[in-house]
C-alpha cells in the first residue's frame, strides 16, 4: 500500500500484486490449515461425544484416521504443485513488477519546500506545486550525473512528462532560468548560463526485463535448481543455498502428512478440549514448525548443517512424537493429576469498610470477578498467540537477509524483541476484541449469560467489568505509546539495519536544507558529536529574483560553542551579483542563524517521537513555512489509536451475544474481520489526510467515529 500510494498508481496495481503474492502464501498456509482442520474438527466431536458414540458401535481410532491420511495426501499433492510450478512464476513475476514499480515516477510524495530525493539522478525541490503535482514554480535541481561537477538549474517554472521506451525515463522541461556548474579540481571553474527553455531526460534505472535480473532460488522451478547445482562446485555457499531450496520443495508438501499423523492422536485422545484446543495446539505446532524451518534454513544456508536436515528438521521433531502417540492411540487415557484452580476471589472489598461516594461502587459481585478472570484468561493467551506468530513470521521474512548478511543471530533477536511492543499496539484492538467475543462464546456454550439475564441481570450490567477492563487497557496503551514505543521503535530499526548488514546509525539521508535569510545549505559529511561538516556549502538565494548572488565553500566547518560561530578552513567565495568576484581564504568565521542541531538532517519518523516531541516539530515546520499536514495527521493518530479498543467494543459486543451460540470459532473469525476492515479504514483515511483529502483530525477521527456509530446501532438492536 505504500508502494502504491508513494508512486500514485491506480488500487488495480495494489490487487495484481497481491495476487502475484497469494501462491507463495497458499503453499504455507495449505498444510496449517489442515493442520488446524484436523484439531478443531476431532476436538469438537470429542467434546461432543461423537467419537465415544462411534467407538461404542465398533469403530476404532485407526479406522477413523484413514479419511485423514487419504486428506493429506491430496493436500500434499496440491501444495507440491503450487510449490514447484505456481510459487516460482508468480515470484519471478512478483520481483519483476516491484522493480519495474521502482523505477516508475514518483512525484506524489513531492512536498513543497522540503527537498525531494526519490530520483536517481537529482535532487529536485520547488516552492510552490500546481495540482496534479507535474507542474512546479520556483524550482531547484541538483543534477547529480557527473561525478566531476555539480551543476545547479534555477528556474521559475517547470513540468515534468513520462518519455516513452524500454527504459524508465522522464523528461522535466525548465523555465526561465540559470545554470550554476562548478567543476571540481585543483582550481574551481565556474560557469553561469541563462535559458528561456531547457529540457532535461532522466533516467530513473535500467530496462527491466528478465536478461538483467537472474531468477534467484526461489523463483527457480525444481528443474532449474538442479541445473543451477549442477554447475557449481557442493562446496559453494550459493550451492548450499540452492540444496536448501530444492529440499524445502519437498519438505513443505510433506508437512501436511506429518501434521495428519501428529494432529490426529492429539485431538482423539482429549475428549474434553473442544474448538479452543484445537486451536491453542494448532498454534503451539505451527510455532515448532517455524522455528524448525527458520533456524534449519538459517545453518543450511551457511553450511553449518546439511541441506536435507535444514529441510525436513521439522518433520523429525514433529514425527518422533507422532509415531508414540500412535503407538498408544487405542489405549485409555489416564489422567494421573488435574490441578484446580481458585473458584473464587475479589478484586475490591466490599461492606462496611468503604464509605462515602466509594460505596456505590463496592458491589464488585462473583459474577464480575468471574468474568473479569475469564476476559483476562483469554486475552492473555491471546495476545500471546498472535504476538509469537507475527515474531515467528517476521524472523522467516528476514532470514534471507541475515544470510547475506552474515549478521549475528543475536541482531535478530534483538530486533524482534523491540519491534513486539510496537505490533503489539497496533495489534490491540484486534486482540481485545478477539478475547470479548470469545469470553461471551465460552460463556454461552454453557448457557451463563442466559441464567444471568434469566435472574435479572441485563446484558448492559454483563458488559460493565468488560467495559472498564478494556478502558484500562485503553489507558496502557497511551501509556506504552508515550513512554516505551518511541525507544523500542528506535532499537528495533538500528538493529533491523545489522540484519540487513547496514551500519547501526544511518547516514544523513538530506544534504541540502533552506535556513534563514535565504540561505541555502549543503554539506557532504556531518559529525553530529564534534559538531563537525565537511564539504560545506553556502548559497545566497535571491527569493525575489530567484537566482544565487554568491556561493561559499569550505573544506571544513566546526561550532565552538565558547565563541560561537562556525570556523571554516580552506574556503572560497564566488560572486555573481552585482559582478562576477572570486574570492579566498584560509580561515574565516561565519555565524549563521541556524544552531549545529539544525544540520542534523536525520529526521526521526513519527512512530519515535512523543506526542510533545511532534507537536514542537510541527510548530517548526509551521514556522519555517515548510508543508506539516502529513505530520499533522500523524500527532492526531497518536491520539486516537489508544481509543481503537473502545470504539470496536459495542461493536464486537453487539455480534457476540447475536451469534454466541455458535461456539469460538465465530468469535476467533468475526473478531478478525472487524480488527481487519477496522484497520482498512483507519489506513484509508490516513492516506487521503497524507494526501491532503481530508483534513488531519478528519483523517484520524472519522474511522473511529463511523465504527462507533455502527457499534451503538447495533447493540440498540440487542433485546437485554
């Protein structure tokens, strides 16, 4: 989605790509699926008799299990033919269409006054944007093309078109304007040039076509990987990589047998369990089953372990304790130990010791402790649940990266332990209303709301406890969003860059800044702990005019802060108005209106900064008459995210007591329906405020406000 939006293309790009990216998807999640098909399924009819029913008339556990096997088997043979012809194609052609996308132009992220760095060639920044974003007045560019010289065009006016060919090219036709080209050497040669009309070709990267992208392994059809190890040497780390892959091939079609032979005695032999055993094992087997393909693959790759064994790991820790189990299918359970837990407790005393307008509220009964226990029962392991699958998730996504990289395990580990807090919150609101619906489920089945509404209760006074535990969490999410989330985001991006064998601190990604009195800045390097800039320039722009009266460069440049001022070395000045001087010095101060905080260009995004920390950043962009919408829309979502349990509660409220009834199943599926559309329009709206559709408050209010709406109409329809 930010791909799309960042190159402004039509939602018809966004669905191609997704389905581009369904069959790689779909040969994972055929074998889970049936994995979790096989526990719920057999968990519900031994809940509910069906399997003593059967083995009354004669039936035994191994003659039940031949439908499962002869299941797999399909399954495994559907998955190995999306895995070995679907999954390469639509990943060939899914690499092809992100790289043809990159290339594309990309104006829709162009800001006015703020330096636009997206194309290859260039630097490009323009006061003042018509709509539509392909016309521009008072422009600058850097044409970066030459390595010998920096040449600078400023013009009044510019567009800019699309150039037909097999290359991504655009064309930007300048107005009205002046070339400044400064050639580097052992003297400084300055040209200055006027032109009514200039046109200028960029390009935005090679032609892409398959010739100059090889397929990398998994986009290699079996066939292709074995003529790939064929022509290299089994001791070579690509070779390694490629045996991984092959096998893997293999290893994920099989899984479905093995989830056949290990799912099946687990879900026969506890007969009590029902759909949420199914599920909570299902989950517990998936995250062996990931750990043992992530770390597999990670020492395969290095040639740490053979390449069969960092594919088919999982299957020996999944099938050892398969071929036990049934071993002993057809005989009786025996429990030796049951562990019981206190039936009763309260959170707040009640009676005589509370007094005064505390008193009202000491009727904390059993039965809102009882619900108080089971709502936090299910949103603990909940939470742990979907939390362990995104960091199992994440760690497959970035173990081809720590392969290249060759980056310690530790750097991932890190990385995923600071990036949770973050999914986390963004993961909350699914996660509380997952846990309402499912404790209203459980509940239901047996018939405890029904006697509580038949002994007077409302469902209004069912909902109270529920109501003020999700309120509290409301609060602990505010709380995790101010004081922990700007620090663990920071962490998790510097050692998501390890992973990625970048360095820990990033470079400054913008060299070129507008300050006071019309000065324009550039430096090369900037050492933020010495205060330190090398390479610095100072340009006097003529905001009326539009062009450069002078231009200062020095080697280096230090802040001492006891005489404060710039120190510059080695410097010379070259002025162009009102006649062409050049000019030379050793040493010179300079003392500019801007701080040395001012030249640190890496600007922190807004997920690392505090509500306060982005409030001031947005008054100094107001200030400097720098665009803020964007940023605006961001300090506004910072107020409403922590709220997203409280709006989705009437809602999730409303269809738990329509369809409780109809078990945990429905909780678990409705409940990641509503997180999943809920989180489709807060994204929706953000995009059209980034795009300055919707004002920022708009942007952030009006997905909370309409699921609200349609959460009280709902629960109006509720008989309480």
């Amino acid at each position: 989605m930010e791909l799309i939006a960042r190159k402004g293309l039509s939602l018809g790009w966004l669905f191609y790509l997704l389905a581009l990216a369904v069959p790689a998807v779909v040969a994972l999640a055929l074998p889970l699926g049936f994995l979790m098909a096989v526990l719920v399924a057999f968990s519900r009819m031994g809940a509910d008799m069906e399997l003593a029913a059967l083995r009354t008339l004669g039936w035994s556990l191994r003659r039940l299990a031949v439908p499962v096997l002869g299941t797999a088997l399909l399954v495994a043979g559907l998955t190995w033919g999306i895995t070995a012809f679907g999954m390469p194609w639509s990943n060939r052609r899914l690499s092809l269409t992100l790289i043809e996308l990159s290339f594309r132009r990309s104006f829709t992220g162009l800001q006015p006054r703020v330096f636009f760095g997206d194309l290859p060639e260039g630097i490009l920044y323009v006061r003042e944007a018509a709509p539509g974003g392909t016309r521009w007045r008072d422009v600058i560019f850097v044409d970066r093309r030459d390595p010998r010289s920096r040449r600078l065009v400023i013009a009044r006016e510019a567009f800019v078109q699309d150039v037909a060919g097999p290359a991504p090219r655009v064309q930007i036709t300048f107005s009205r304007g002046h070339i400044y080209r400064l050639e580097f050497g052992q003297e400084r040669n300055y040209h200055r040039s006027d032109f009514d009309r200039l046109e200028m070709t960029l390009q935005l990267g090679p032609a892409v076509t398959p010739e100059h992208y090889p397929k990398g392994d998994r986009e290699m059809t079996l066939t292709e990987l074995r003529q790939a190890m064929a022509t290299r040497s089994p001791d070579d780390l690509y070779y390694k990589n490629l045996a991984v892959e092959y096998h893997k091939r293999w290893a994920i079609p099989c899984a479905a047998i093995v989830f056949a032979l290990i799912a099946y005695p687990l879900s026969v032999r506890n007969v009590r369990g029902g759909r949420f055993y199914g599920y909570a094992v299902s989950m517990v087997i998936m995250l062996i089953a990931y750990i043992g393909i992530f770390l597999g693959e990670h020492l395969g790759d290095q040639g740490r372990i053979p390449a069969w064994l960092a594919a088919w790991n999982p299957h020996l820790l999944l099938g050892l304790p398969a071929l036990v189990l049934w071993t002993r299918l057809d005989r009786p359970v025996r429990r030796t130990w049951r562990v019981r837990w206190p039936t009763h407790w309260r959170l707040v005393p009640t009676g005589k010791n509370l007094y005064g307008p505390w008193r009202r509220w000491s009727r904390l009964t059993y039965i809102d402790n009882y619900l108080i226990r089971t709502w936090l029962w299910y949103f603990i392991g909940i939470s742990f649940v979907l939390l362990s699958i995104y960091l199992i998730v994440e760690a497959f996504h970035l173990v081809d990266d720590i392969v290249r990289s060759q980056a310690p395990l530790s750097a991932l580990g890190l990385h995923l332990l600071f990036a949770a807090p973050g999914f986390y919150h963004q993961l909350l609101p699914m996660v509380l209303v997952m846990s309402l619906m499912v404790t209203l489920a459980v509940l239901e089945k047996f018939r405890e709301v029904t006697a509580m509404k038949a002994h007077g209760i409302s469902y209004y006074r069912v909902m109270a406890p529920l109501l003020v535990m999700t309120g509290l969490t409301a609060l602990l999410d505010l709380g995790l969003q101010e004081r922990i989330l700007p620090w663990t985001s920071q962490m998790a991006t510097a050692y998501k860059r390890v992973v990625k064998g970048r360095p820990l601190q990033p470079t400054p990604a913008v060299q070129w800044l507008f300050g006071q009195r019309g000065y324009l800045y550039h430096f090369d390097a900037f050492d933020s702990t010495r205060q330190e800039m090398f390479g610095f320039d100072m340009y006097g722009l003529n905001p009326t005019r539009w062009e450069i009266d002078w231009h200062c460069q020095a080697r280096r440049a230090v802040f001492r802060p006891e005489a404060p001022g710039w120190y510059l070395q080695d410097i010379w000045c070259y002025e162009f108005h009102p006649a062409p001087q050049l000019t030379r010095y050793s040493r010179a101060v300079a003392h500019l209106p801007e701080p040395p905080a001012y030249f640190e260009s890496i600007q922190q995004p807004p997920e690392q900064m505090r509500i306060s920390e982005l409030y001031r950043y947005i008054r100094e962009l107001r200030a400097k008459g720098y665009r803020s919408q964007p940023w605006e829309v961001y300090w506004a979502m910072k107020w409403v995210a922590p709220l997203g349990g409280l709006v989705l509660f009437p809602l999730a409220m409303a269809l738990a007591l329509q369809g409780a009834r109809l078990g945990t199943a429905y909780g678990v599926v409705v409940a990641l329906l509503i997180g999943f559309f809920h989180w489709l329009l807060v994204q929706f709206a953000q995009m059209m405020g980034l795009v300055e559709v919707l004002p920022p408050w708009a942007a952030a209010g009006l997905p909370y406000g309409f699921t609200l709406l349609v959460g009280l109409w709902s629960l109006t329809r509720i008989q309480t």
